[in-house]
C-alpha cells in the first residue's frame, strides 16, 4: 500500500533535519522508504525528481529552510540545519504572561481547551513564563489553585470567533432586549469583547447600514457563515466597550432616581451616585442617565421602579408594555 504524502513530507524532514550532513537526492532516494516503495533503486528517475522537486517546495512553503549546497564530490545535496530551524527564545514579561493565560481561559469550555492548556505548559516549560504559574488541571469540581475566570458559555461564541478571524458574514436570529420576537440580522463581525460578564460581537449590520453590538446571550439561533468580501471597512480599533457602555447608560450627563429591592439589583448598586435606605424593603438610588439605560432597568423586571424623569419612566413602561403583549 502507498504511504501517504503527509508521512512521505515528514520523513523527509526528519531526515533532513537529523543528518550530520548535506545530503544527495540519490542518497535520500535511498534513505527514504516512500521513495524506494514508489520508484525502488534505480528506476522511474524522471518521475522520482519530479515528486522529490515537489516534497521538496511543499516543506519550503510549511516554513522549513532546505539549503542547498555543493558536497566534497561537486554533487548537488540538501540539507535542513537546525539552527536555521529552530525558533528564537520566547521570553513574556509578566504582563504578557499573565495576558496570554487569561486569553487561553476564554477556551476551558470550549474545543481548543486541551490544545491552549498544554501551550501554556510548553512556553511555562520552556521559561518563557517568568514569575507566572500555570495553574494545574481541574479536578472533580474543583481548582487545586486559584485563577481568573473568563466565561464562554454561548454556543454563538466559537462561530463567531472563527467569522471574526477569517472575516466572513454571519447570519443570526437577534432578540433585542425590549423585543418579543427574534429577527434575522446578517453581520460583518469585527471583534468580541468581554464585559461585565457579558460577551459582545461588534460588527457591520447590513441590513440597517450602521455598525451594531450585539450581546451573545440574545442571539437565538446557530451562527451560520457566508462567503463574500466585505462591504464595509473594518476600523483600525473597534471600541466595543466604549459603545455598549453608551447604550448601556454610562457616559451620561444627567441623573435618575430608582427605588431598587432590597438585597437586589447589585450592577446598579455599583453604579449610583448615592443609596438611600427606605426602610420598607426598597432602597432608593441615584443613577446615571443615558442613551439606552431604559433597555438596561427592563433587565431587572420587578426589581426596579423608576421615580424619575418622566421620560425614563415613560420608556420602561413601554418596554415592559411590548413584552407583556409579544
């Protein structure tokens, strides 16, 4: 049975690699089983040049440097030496480190969990990591040792990732937040960003011609890619964060006041300007107020009442209207 081209490419490389020598193409015929298996010693020469000519430029374009020399016989010969194949010490600052662990944390659940685990112990390993430990693996239901944690649950956040990276359009069904029903929405997607426990896509809307951010947790359906270029260019920083913080009310220039449940509501809690305790299991706050922060109080349901300005309440209560008729 014929060997397999990837196993015919990596003998050649290992030889390559491990010889003390340049090597002739007469002796890696030779030397090489798929060679001798395909043409044995002596015959078929033309059609054996034209495979090694082709191993030969397909090992050159996966990144491995073949020199070629003159040996003592005036003969042409090959040779892969190691320290032109060998990359240069990997050494991270412990910013950098600590960056990259927590960008292998986005995979624990995810496909790549294994392959991002052991990258860490290989550059950790190779003391690339300096004044960085690695922590060790998950054992039933426990960590041996504490670490950040970067959730990744949504089954759109993989896709998603890939589309960002190859730049191809996604397909989704969306449901806004003050929505009864999911829509349709095709996406050029630009780059997620973690926020507030929450995964955000950023990208082109095509259908409304604007870039759009669209929170992972509402997208209701599979993530389906397109082909096709483009339409819209990408920006050179994509500022999600800044975005979902002015849709989410933050950046704001005036004030609202709230009555929040007692115990409840602790993202609010984190944002007032003040908290008063009302004393009949209400606490009253004071927030602020900016474009978007209505969608953002509907979350809370029950939970939140608004006092004031009458617009603001006016907009939750349509919200919570829309919903209770979907």
């Amino acid at each position: 049975m014929a060997i397999a081209k990837a196993e015919r490419l990596m003998n050649l490389a290992l030889c390559l690699l491990g010889a003390r020598r340049p090597l002739t193409k007469r002796e890696l015929r030779q030397s090489i089983e798929a060679y001798v298996e395909a043409f044995g010693q002596g015959e078929h020469e033309e059609s054996f040049n034209r495979m090694f000519e082709r191993d030969k430029d397909d090992l050159r374009e996966l990144g491995l440097v073949i020199d070629t020399v003159e040996n003592l016989d005036g003969e042409v010969a090959y040779v892969a030496r190691r320290d032109s194949n060998r990359l240069p010490p990997i050494t991270l600052d412990a910013a950098e480190a600590t960056a990259l662990g927590l960008a292998a944390r986005v995979w624990q659940q995810a496909r790549l969990a294994s392959a991002a685990s052991g990258a860490l112990q290989k550059l950790h390993a190779a003391g690339g990591m300096p004044g960085v430990t690695v922590p060790e693996q998950r054992t039933e239901g426990r960590l041996s040792t504490l670490e950040p944690h970067i959730p990744a649950r949504e089954a759109a956040f993989e896709p998603l990732m890939l589309a960002c990276r190859d730049r191809r359009l996604v397909v989704f069904e969306y449901r806004k937040s003050n929505a009864a029903r999911s829509e349709r929405r095709q996406v050029e997607p630009w780059t997620l960003e973690c926020w507030r426990g929450h995964w955000y896509l950023a990208g082109w809307d095509r259908d409304r011609k604007a870039e759009r951010v669209f929170r992972l947790s509402r997208i209701t359906s599979a993530v389906r890619s397109r082909a096709g270029a483009f339409t819209a260019p990408v920006p050179d920083q994509v500022t999600v964060r800044e975005t979902v913080e002015r849709w989410a009310g933050e950046s704001a220039t005036a004030t609202a006041r709230i009555k929040l449940r007692s115990g409840a509501g602790y993202p609010l809690r984190a944002r007032a300007l003040s908290v008063c305790e009302r004393g009949d299991g209400w606490d009253e706050l004071e927030i602020p107020y900016g474009h978007g922060l209505d969608a953002w109080l509907v979350e809370f349901g029950p939970d939140v009442v608004v006092l004031g300005p009458d617009e603001l309440r006016a907009d939750v209560v349509d919200r919570l209207r829309a919903v209770a008729q979907g």
